[in-house]
C-alpha cells in the first residue's frame, strides 16, 4: 500500500498514476474541504492537461486563460513581461474533481487525517507513524505497513 500525504495536485495525480500501476493507494488530507490553502490558483496550460480529467471537466474548472504576465518590482527595478500559456482555475471544484476521478479508480481520499510523525496522545484523528527498515508502520501493533516512504 502507498500513502500519499496531502491531496493537492501533486498527491491526487500521484495517487492517480499509482492506483493505475495496481497499486493499493490512500490520500490522507488534513483538510475535510480541498483547496482550502490560498495558493495556486493559476497553473501551466500543459499541466492542466496532464491531470486525468476530461476536456468538459477541464473547461469547468477553468476560469481564465494567461497569455503573459507582467512582473513590477520594487525599488525602480525594469518591469518584465513574460510570455505564458496558462489558466486561473477554481482551485477547491478543481481539487474536488480530480478528488471524484482518483476516487472512482478505488482510491481512498481520507478527509480530516493529519499525518504526524508521532501523533500526541489523546489526538485520536491521527495515525501514528513508525519508521523502520525501508518501510512505514503504523498502527497499535505496526502490523499495517506501507513499503517505499523515506
């Protein structure tokens, strides 16, 4: 089994990949509503399309498309203007999405687990985490154990 802390872009498209590889995949979110961090809401047009989704569920999380951007800095330094191909999306319906997609290939997105590395007693929602030789236990008895995490 894989865990996949966070369930951002780069966890649920990880999870995504994993699952398809036949892996046995959990996504743990500290969060129970996805894209609640404020950031990244605008990202690379080629990367918008390499995340599993279908063009119809693309075009809804999409809100605007950036053709450039013009940087102005501080202290009388020159402005630039960078030409990109890229688009604002609604982070949280975006999240959400790729959240529904990864899930209907049978991963399990558990909203509202932190991950610790040694969770404090009496803090129940947490999984405590044991590191070993190569591997992640977790659990009263460690029995649970996830292969591959450094």
């Amino acid at each position: 089994m894989i865990v996949v802390v966070g369930a951002g872009l780069a966890g649920l498209t990880y999870a995504f990949k994993a699952v398809k590889n036949g892996e046995k995949v959990e996504v743990w979110e500290k969060s129970q509503v996805l894209g609640s961090k404020p950031c990244g809401e605008a990202i690379l047009y080629n990367a918008l399309h390499y995340l599993p989704l279908s063009e119809r569920e693309r075009a809804d999380v999409t809100l605007n498309s950036i053709k450039r951007v013009r940087l102005k800095f501080p202290n009388g330094l020159p402005e630039r203007v960078i030409n990109v191909s890229g688009v604002i999306v609604d982070k949280r319906r975006l999240l959400e999405t790729l959240a529904e997609v990864v899930e209907s290939e049978g991963v399990k997105v558990l909203r509202g687990k932190p991950f610790t590395r040694d969770a404090k007693p009496g803090r129940k929602h947490c999984r405590r985490l044991r590191f070993c030789k190569g591997h992640t236990c977790w659990g009263r008895n460690s029995r649970t154990c996830v292969k591959g995490l450094p």
